[in-house]
C-alpha cells in the first residue's frame, strides 16, 4: 500500500519519504487533491524500464519481416492531409 502527502508535506519532509522509497515504500504526491507523481524505489523504477524495453523488442521482433518505407514515402504519409503539402514530399521537404 502507498501512501499518499501532499507536494508541500513531501517537499518539508523530503529526507523522510526519500527514505521510505529507499526502504522499499512507494509515496504517492498529491496536488489540489489530485495523484500527479509518485516516488518509488529505485528498483521499481529499474524494473519498468526493463519491461518497456522488453515489450519493444517483443514488438520490434513481430515486426520484423514487415515491409520496410522510404523516407520520402514516410514524410508522404506523414503530412497528408494536415494542408501543408499535396501529400507529396519531395527531398525538399525532408530538408
């Protein structure tokens, strides 16, 4: 379980919930009320990074045979129908 402070209460206390995260401890920052970040274990921080990257190889990796797309067919796709351009890039437009 979390805890949830307040930014201020985290920011007059910060040596106190900097060391609940280095014991393990998740606290939760509040403003008006609202979660907006939290402090977490180094660890647990690790631990994400790690699994993003696997589900971006995992992704790649099913991706792998898949047709590959020039860069001006990309900048092409890319601009289409936003009005800058006819949707035909040209080397210019990559310039």
């Amino acid at each position: 379980m979390s805890e949830s402070v307040t930014i201020r209460e985290a920011r007059a206390h910060l040596a106190e919930v900097v060391d609940k995260a280095e014991a393990g401890e998740v606290t939760v920052l509040t403003r008006k009320g609202r979660r907006v970040a939290a402090l977490v274990p180094i660890e647990v921080l690790d631990a994400l990074d790690e699994a993003a990257d696997e589900l971006a190889a995992r992704e790649a990796e099913r991706h792998r045979d898949d047709p590959t797309v020039g860069m001006a067919e990309l900048l092409a796709d890319l601009f289409e129908g936003d009005g800058k351009n006819s949707g035909t890039a040209t080397a210019d437009d990559a310039a």
